[in-house]
C-alpha cells in the first residue's frame, strides 16, 4: 500500500492527537502497554497509522483514566483486531462506578459525622453539664480489653481489632473507643470498632440502638466510674449501654 493511500485512509497520529485532545506522549505509552496499537506502521519512516474507529478506542481509554480504571484491564474487552467489546466494558464500567459511588457516600457519612463531631466539642467542651445527643443505630464489631491510658498500646491494640473485623468479613468505619456493659454490679468492658451494619451479627457484635443517648465532654477517661458522672441514669435498674471514646482536639 502507498503512503499516499495510507494518508487517504487513516489518521497519521498528529491528526489522532488533534481530533482526540490527547498528546501524542500518551498516544504513545497506549501503544506502548498494548491498548492502542496503530493499524499500521510505515517501515521505513516509522510513522504510525490508526483508523477513525480507533478515535472512539481513544475517548475508551481516556474513560478508564478519569473513573480510575487499570488500562490493563481494557485487554479483557478487546480481540486481536484491536476491537473492543463496549457492552461488556460499559457493563462492567457501571458496576466499578457503583462501587466508587458507594465508598464516596461512606467516606462522606464519615466526614459529616467528624464535621458532627467538632460541633459538638466547640460546642460542650468547657461545659459540666450533660447534653442529649442523637444517634443513629451503630453495630459495634467488640473485644474483651481493659482500657488503658497509653496511647500507643490504645491504638495498636485498635489496629489489631481493624485486622480481626476484616477477616470476619465486616467493613470497617471511623470510629473506635470502649464499649462497657453494666448490669447490677457487674461491668463487661470491651474495645469496640464502628462497623457497616450487617446481618452477620455473631457474638463479637454489639448493637448499639438508635435514639437519645447523654453525653458529657470530660478532660479525663472514666471507665467503671462513669455512674459518677450520670447518676440519674445509673440510679435505674436494667443494663446500660455506654461507649467512651476520645474527642478529636479543637484547634
């Protein structure tokens, strides 16, 4: 085939570059990983070739790079002519996209609870009064431990029960800090881990239910002692819930 036939029929990779927006570098590196590859290539100049179909193979790639997905993973979607499969790609494309979508609201629902947070502690911090807060429901992933004031051993010890809770097959969130559980004269303390709520409730799961729960800002940890801080709520029979964690600093 002449060259000038070549030129009549397909795109040199300068006109590629103009009619898709992206550099002839990366037109490159595409050739180069195997996603773009030119339908043909002169053997004595070296210029490389593509057809108008390959503009739609460009806007694919550019596809994947701005919704994060691995351009090897376009190999999956393609044949040896260099087509692509776009059904299975758009498919599979969506479901990635759901995916992202979700960890985005999560991540979301995590700032907005530490934006809830910092109110709160702006708020109440120099307060000695109790506040009423509203709390959605929280299933707790939980550990027998005792409490200490040594923050290293606090937060590798809070590493550990991220491990364990991954590998019961639970989705971790934010927050973290001790759980105890009074009933009569009895005290069951445990450190707990916030987690996506699940139907998969074993026995390291706790519960905690939606509702109006009192809280109080404290400059120290109270553990076992917390009845002295809210003595109408203790002075009733039944079992009490309560979760101790530390505030983010105010700055």
């Amino acid at each position: 085939m002449r060259e000038t036939d070549i030129k009549s029929e397909l795109l040199s990779i300068g006109e590629l570059a103009k009619i898709t927006g992206v550099n002839i570098k990366s037109l490159r590196y595409y050739e180069q990983i195997g996603v773009l590859l030119p339908v043909y290539v002169n053997p004595s100049s070296g210029y490389r070739y593509y057809s108008l179909a390959q503009v739609s193979a460009v806007e694919l790639i550019q596809a994947c790079v701005e919704i994060g997905i691995p351009l090897k993973e376009l190999h999956r979607f393609g044949d040896s002519k260099s087509s692509i499969d776009y059904l299975s790609f758009l498919t599979y494309s969506e479901e990635l996209m759901k995916q992202k979508i979700d960890a985005l609201q999560q991540n979301l629902k995590g700032m907005q609870a530490l934006k809830e947070e910092v109110e709160l502690l702006k708020k109440y911090r120099h307060s000695k009064n109790q506040h009423i807060r509203k709390m959605n429901e929280k299933y707790l992933y939980v550990f027998p431990y005792q409490p200490t004031d040594n923050k290293k051993t606090l937060y590798t010890e809070a590493a550990k029960l991220f491990e364990r809770s991954l590998e019961g097959g639970y989705e971790p969130l934010y927050d973290f800090g001790f759980l105890y559980e009074f009933t009569g004269e009895n005290i069951q303390q445990y450190m707990f881990l916030e987690i996506m709520p699940t139907t998969n409730v074993c026995e390291n799961i706790k519960v905690l239910p939606s509702g109006q729960y009192a809280c109080r800002f404290t400059p120290k940890n109270y553990g076992e002692n917390l009845p002295e801080l809210f003595p109408e709520i203790f002075s009733k029979k039944g079992k009490v819930l309560a979760i101790e964690a530390e505030a983010q600093r105010e700055h």
